[in-house]
C-alpha cells in the first residue's frame, strides 16, 4: 500500500505481496500485523464505532476535511506531488497532483476523484501502520488497515529495513510518469538542495539554490536535462493546474524540508525500538536458557543498543546536514504554526525554532525527541541516547563528526532539553 511513492513521500497501496513471518519485525516481540490500537487512526476509529465522532463528507474532498481536523493536521501543511506514483495513479498528474498533510505523528494524502483517503500513522512501538479511508457517504466511516502490501516498499533498506516512510525524487514526464532509468534519490536532510523535490510542486523562494521540483522532463532521451530556472523560486502556481481545487494554494518548501527530516528521525526512532526490544527479547530467551540472572545483558545486546542509538543521535544531531547558501521562505503559515506548538525554556527557546539561513533549525536538535514513539523507547535505549548526547554536548572538543556544534549551539540545546525534557536528561547523568 503506497500513500507516497517513488519520488516522493512513499506512503500507501503498492506491491502485491504480503507480510510474511520471516520478516523481524512481523516476530516477537515487535508483532507487527497483529492489531494496533495504541495510533490516532485506531483512537479515531474507537470513536466513530463508539458514535462520539463523525466525520463529515463534501462533494469536493470527501472525508478530507473532517480527518485533517479529527487529527488536527493543519491545511497549512499541504505539500503536493504529481507523479504517478500512487496505487491511485490514473487519477494524478502535473495537472492533477496529489495532496498530502501532516502532524508529528499522522500523514494524509488525497486525490481529486480519488476512491480513498490515504493514511500513514506512527505505533510508537511497531513503526508506521497503512490505512485508506473509502470516499463513500453512503458507507459508514471505517479505516482498513493494509494487510502487507506498504511494507513491500515501506520497509526497506530506504526506511532503515522497518515500517516507515520516505521521499524520493525523480525526473518525470509531462504525464507524470518517472523516467525511473534515469536514476531517483532518497531525500533527507543530508541530501543536496539540486536533487530535491524531482515530482514535487514547490512554492516558496532559495535564492540561488536550484532543486528539481514545479518541472518535467520533455526529452525522454535526456530526461535529466530539466529546466530548473522555471522551478526556482515559484510562488504562485495557478498557472500550472488548477489551486482553486486544494485546501490551499501551497506547496510549502518550508513543509517540504521538515517533512524530510521528521521521516527519517522517525524510522531511525523505529530502529532503535526494534532493535532494543529484540536484542532484550532475545536475553531473556537465552537467560532462561542457560539459567542466568533474568536481567543479565549480553554483550550481543548491548553493541545492538549502541549501534541504533549512535545511528539515531548522529542524525538528531544534523550530522551531515545539507548546508543552505541562501535564505529559504515558504509561502503559507506553515513555518508560523510549526514552531508556535513547541515547548520552550525560560528563555523562550525550542527545538522546533527555525533557522532556514543556513541550516534547517537554529538549534540542531530534532523536535522528535518529544514524540510518543521516542517517549515509549525501552529505558535503556533511551539512557543509552541520553548518556551519547551528554558526551557530545558538554565536551569542549567535539568529536570530528560533530564539529558543525558550536559551543553556543551545545550549550543552547544542553539547556532546552534540561528544562523542557528533564526525565529523559538526567537519565544521561545517571551512573
């Protein structure tokens, strides 16, 4: 089930195999297909059975609407994308692009004409779950949970090999159609602003900085030879297809970017719960097998726990980050409302504060770490983090990877996570 798809946020109905039980994370202690209860769809879900929530259905968006606001995912959030690379793809092209929106926790993407409402949200414990909405106001509202065919795409080496979910770019056609032998990326924080949003609309300006998104290839003999200077810095986009049919005209660029970090931090936070719960689950195996102490660690185990905890805080961290050599501005309220939901010190400062001079955020520390999914980390995973940025924070010689820390910038998020998350900090304290 791809709700994002290739070059793009891959996030719904593709694929035509099924989970199979060779899979870790469809093992204990992860049990991946059996029902999860603990996201917001499966909260949603309990409350229209129950009947103390309705969902609301327009000749225009269907259900749209009434989901964003059930989940309260802001409209400002909107990103766009046309390429056909959605099970639904009959129905998108650069004239028709498909919508997406989302929280911290919750995606939803939406097709004009579309049979279903898509939807990836976040188990903190199993990763990403697949649902679709059907448009129908005949028919009670009831999301189905995909039975396997997400993860065919949706947990791969491209998601860190768990649930997860992902942008891509590519050169695309004028149809929508990726020229896929032209090569696609994996885009994230550390991916360079050129190879950006191939497949996307884009609004908002970046200077001099070119990306590949709001154009399509029209040679199909050299489908890399793209005209980025009619992509760049793009504002308004009603003479490309038809705005007056979406929530809002936008295409944020500022959306866009935290959508790539936030995916990425997101399956990382997936690993490093998989990875801790199987390594424990497996102790306690092998501890009742040899009849050793039922809290005894094994070595095995905690090189698991370290490794996912490094490969998490180098990105929490910004480690690699793509630099920004000019000013980025988005076009709609998104970047307003994004960091006014943020929890800040006694100096107003937060996680979520945006920078967009030179780097994504002006203190390079991601927001997740107040997630559900990083609050429900085993505690040793979590101390294992916590003691790792301790080390990096507060040394007055960085390690080489960390460099690009300032010691403004350590102290600042030193300081911010003291105040705003003191559980998790003074677990890094602890002996």
């Amino acid at each position: 089930m791809r709700l994002w798809a290739l070059p793009f946020l891959l996030v719904m109905l593709s694929g035509t195999s099924h989970l199979g039980g060779q899979e870790p994370y469809d093992e204990e202690p992860i049990n991946y297909s059996e029902k999860s209860e603990d996201n917001p769809i499966a909260r949603l879900q309990a409350k229209l059975d129950e009947g103390t929530e309705d969902l609301a259905f327009d000749e225009d968006h269907g259900f749209l609407k009434s989901v964003l606001q059930a989940l309260e995912i802001s409209q400002e959030s909107q990103v766009l994308v046309y390429s056909k690379t959605s099970f639904q793809l009959q129905a998108i092209s650069p004239r028709t692009p498909r919508a997406l929106y989302y929280n911290d926790h919750t995606y939803v993407g939406w097709v004009q004409g579309g049979d279903v409402v898509e939807v990836m949200t976040t188990d903190p414990i199993r990763g990403e779950i697949f649902y679709t909405l059907q448009q129908d106001p005949e028919e009670k509202p009831q999301f189905i949970r995909d039975q396997g065919q997400c993860t065919v795409c949706h947990a791969s080496s491209r998601t860190q090999r768990v649930p997860g979910g992902l942008v891509r770019s590519a050169f695309v056609n004028a149809g929508g159609m990726p020229h896929y032998g032209a090569g696609t990326f994996n885009t994230d924080q550390t991916s360079p602003f050129s190879e950006r949003w191939g497949g996307w609309y884009v609004t908002g300006s970046h200077g001099a900085m070119r990306h590949m998104g709001n154009v399509v290839s029209r040679d199909r003999h050299d489908p890399e030879n793209i005209d980025r200077e009619d992509g760049a810095n793009v504002t308004d986009l009603s003479k490309r297809f038809k705005v007056e049919t979406y929530l809002t005209q936008h295409s944020d660029i500022v959306a866009l970017m935290v959508l790539e970090h936030q995916l990425q931090m997101q399956n990382l936070i997936t690993l490093a719960s998989h990875e801790s719960r199987r390594a424990t689950h497996h102790d306690q195996i092998m501890n009742k097998a040899l009849e050793r102490a039922a809290d005894y660690v094994s070595d095995s185990t905690t090189r698991r726990i370290n490794n996912a905890a490094e490969k998490l805080v180098r990105y929490m961290l910004f480690v690699d980050e793509a630099k920004l050599t000019d000013e980025v501005k988005g076009s709609s309220r998104f970047a307003e409302e994004f960091q006014a939901i943020a929890p800040t010190d006694t100096q107003g400062r937060s996680l979520r504060e945006l920078d967009l001079k030179t780097r994504l955020f002006k203190y390079p520390c991601s927001y997740m770490v107040y997630s559900e999914s990083f609050e429900q980390l085993p505690q040793k995973m979590q101390a294992t983090i916590a003691k790792r940025l301790h080390e990096i924070l507060s040394g007055s010689n960085p390690e080489e990877d960390y460099q690009h820390l300032s010691a403004e910038d350590r102290q600042a998020i030193r300081e911010i996570l003291a105040e705003t998350k003191p559980q998790f900090w003074a677990l890094g304290q602890a002996k």
